[in-house]
C-alpha cells in the first residue's frame, strides 16, 4: 500500500509588535542526526548568484500559476514554497528527483543546492544585528527548521543527515498512525506560534491521516517596521482604480516622504520601501496606466531579476494604500504539475533517498497573510506538502503615487532574494 507522508513549511514576516521570542510550541520526544548545522557553508558567489536567480524564476512561474484568469489580490511566499520542496527533494530520486529540480529552477546540483539554501537562512538571521525601528527595539528574522516523523517509520541517514547540515532540522517523533488528529493539531500549532498566530491552521481537516509518515517544516519569522513610520493624520481616502475597473474606488492611502530607491524598467516603475535596518525592503512595481494585465504576461524572472538590479537610490514622495490579505489554505498541486512536476504526485514517485517505504505527494497546501500599514509589514505564509506511503551625490526625487493596480515583493537587499510576491488590485479586497 503507498504511504502517506506530509511535509510542511512555514515563512512568516510579522512587523511593528512582538517583542520577545515566541513560545517554541508543542514538545515532543526527538531523535536527530549526529551531524550539526554547517554554520559556515562554503557558497561561491556564482552559486549565490545562481540561486537567487533560478528562485526568482521559480517565484514568477508560480505567480502567474496561481493569478492566471483571476481578478483578484494575490499573495504567496516563494520562498516557503521553495524551502519546503527542497528537503523533499533531499529525499528524492530518478526522475522524481529531475522533475522536481525542474519545477522549481534547481539548476545547482545537490550537493550545491542545500548548501546554497543554508547560505541564504544564515544571512537572514543576520539581519536582526543592524536593524532598529524608531523607538530602538531590533529587527527580528530568524528561520527554524523541524521535521514532524512516525515514529515507527525508519528514515535513511544521508537524508537526514542532508536535513541536520544544511537546514538545522531534527525529527519530532509523533504517532500518526494511531493519532494521525492530535499529531496534525501538534504540527498546526507549532506553526500558529512560529507565525505569530497568523497561520494558525496550515493543515485542514483529513489533510494528515494514519498513513502520513514526515512532515517536513521550515519558519522564518520577521519583525521590523518602515525605517521612518509614515503618519497616520497623513493617511486620506483616495482614488485607486482597480483592475477592469471603470469607476476609481476611495481607499485609505497614506502620504509620507520616503529615503527609498527608484527604477523605470519600461513598462513599469519601481519604488522600493526600505525597513529598519536597510538590508530588507518592499518593492513596488506599478505598470503604466491601464497596461497591468499586459506588463504581467511579460514577467519572467530575468525581467523581475534585471528591474530589482536596477534600484538606485531615491527620496519618494509616496502615497500608498493600506492593504490587508488574510488568505486561506489553498493548493498548488496544479501549478506545479503545469510546471512538470508529475511523477511526484503519482504511484511513479522515487523517493527512496529518504527511506524503503513506498511514498509519494497527494497535495501541496499554502496559506498567506499580509497586512500593510503606517508602522510597517506584517506577513505570513505557511506551506504544506503532503504526500502518501554609494554614491555621495543627493538622491533623485521621485512621485510614487500608487493608485492603480500594482505587483508587490519583500525582498532581501544584500542576497536579492525574494521572500514574499503578490499583487494588489483592489487594497478594499
């Protein structure tokens, strides 16, 4: 009988309030690898280059998957989805294991990729040093790794080994089989306090069952606010029109000066909203008038990647709606079939690098929230894979009057990786 196993990954960007370490979750008994995390992984600059591109392409194609012939807000976090599938892919082989890296633009080898995504976390954990608020209180980014297993199941040791090393991951033992409900409340709630209450069901009701066998699990966490807050009795009801819409609808815009950067690339400008710390930010692309759903069907990840390359420094004379996606749990089993991952989700899948136990992915799950305001960002995304069996010239000054629908990222300045991407084309969404 083909067995179930569910992996899972939680990314959260939570801004402006949580001051203290979230309670770690539920506790359970825990078996790991005898390695330890690689704390210095080496990752030549051509590899990091190469793997921030390949994931803006992955963090593209998904996009346009999951708005294609939809009229609405959008918001996911590619790189949760991409972290999740990567411990998977730690665990796959044949052409599971080649379909999979096609999917998701893995063109680095193994042993290259997981290094590579040890890489991008420890620089992310190091952008709480630099980053204050106004009122001093640090910026908060760290990422956690954990895997929820059976615990009669037998898992291989280069897999976890690949999972301790690379992704500080250890194995929570759980009972799925005889307590496939309390273990799918135990995973749910480690990620609900990981995200800050933001996600707090990513796996529904029968989505872990008495044949599940892993659930893999990555959280990042996220805390910082504007480098300056923008005024609240700055904040008026303007105009936005929204996508194929006729008649502009008032929206609660906010009005401030920003020390920002600025792009044209075209079709569309770009204006970037740094946070505390200017080594994380919000970029915002606003299409031409009229031209979004045009611009969006020419996004590739070489456009995205060449028009963020192109930020320079800028002062803003912003005016930006408040915008507020709070999504449920959605699949993308299909926008990554359309991709060309298929053997994975069929009785075909090879992921036998893990263990002898005949498994493979029944579904991939997301859940997204976000919410933007005067003091700063708050975000969450949580993915779940479930399978069975400077220049010292003064900046240029720049409008950046949002008022129609536009493509939004949180990014990474220094790796340039993508962390969250959407669209807003109607902030009253």
């Amino acid at each position: 009988m083909t067995r179930r196993i569910g992996m899972a990954s939680a990314l959260a960007l939570v801004a402006c309030g949580a001051q203290s370490q979230p309670d770690p979750g539920p506790q359970v008994a825990q078996a790991k690898s005898a390695l330890s995390r690689e704390v210095n992984p080496s990752v030549s600059v051509a590899d990091q280059a190469q793997f921030v591109t390949d994931n803006a392409a992955f963090a593209v194609d998904m996009y346009k998957g999951l708005v294609a012939g939809k009229k609405s807000n959008a918001w996911f976090s590619p790189h949760s989805i991409t972290s999740a599938l990567a411990m998977t892919y730690a665990g796959a082989s044949g052409k599971t294991a080649t379909e999979i890296a096609k999917a998701l633009h893995y063109t680095l080898p193994g042993d290259r990729l997981h290094p590579a995504f040890n890489w991008l976390d420890l620089e992310l954990a190091k952008r709480a040093v630099v980053g204050k608020d106004q009122s001093g209180q640090p910026l908060k980014l760290r990422a956690v790794n954990t895997l929820f297993a059976e615990q009669t199941t037998k898992w291989k040791a280069p897999f976890l080994d690949t999972l301790a090393v690379n992704y500080g991951a250890g194995v929570n033992l759980v009972d799925f089989v005889a307590a496939p409900e309390p273990s799918r409340k135990t995973i749910n709630e480690w990620v609900s306090f990981q995200t800050e209450k933001k996600i707090d069901e990513l796996l529904p009701s029968g989505a872990v069952t008495s044949d599940t066998r892993l659930v893999l699990v990555n959280a990042v966490y996220f805390n910082a606010s504007w480098t300056k807050p923008l005024e609240s009795s700055k904040t008026t009801n303007d105009d936005f029109t929204t996508l194929g819409g006729e008649v502009p609808v008032k929206v609660p815009t906010m009005h401030g000066t920003v020390t920002g950067a600025y792009a044209d690339a075209g079709g569309a400008e770009l204006f970037e909203l740094p946070y505390s710390g200017e080594q994380t930010s919000m970029v915002i692309v606003l299409p031409k008038a009229g031209a979004f759903s045009t611009w969006e069907s020419q996004l590739t990840g070489a456009s995205l990647t060449a028009a963020l390359t192109g930020l320079k420094s800028a002062t803003l004379d912003l005016s930006l709606p408040k915008f507020h996606i709070n999504g449920t749990t959605v699949s993308v089993r299909k926008e990554l079939q359309t991709l060309g991952m298929n053997d994975a989700f069929s009785s075909a899948a090879d992921f036998s690098a893990m263990t002898d136990v005949k498994l493979s992915i029944s579904d991939v799950l997301h859940q997204a929230f976000l919410d933007v305001n005067e003091q700063g960002t708050e975000a969450a995304a949580a993915t779940a894979v479930v399978a069975v069996g400077g220049s010292s010239a003064p900046p240029e000054a720049h409008v950046a009057k949002v008022d129609r629908p536009f493509f939004v990222v949180v990014r990474d300045r220094v790796t340039g990786g993508v962390l969250f991407a959407g669209r807003i084309v109607n902030p009253l969404e």
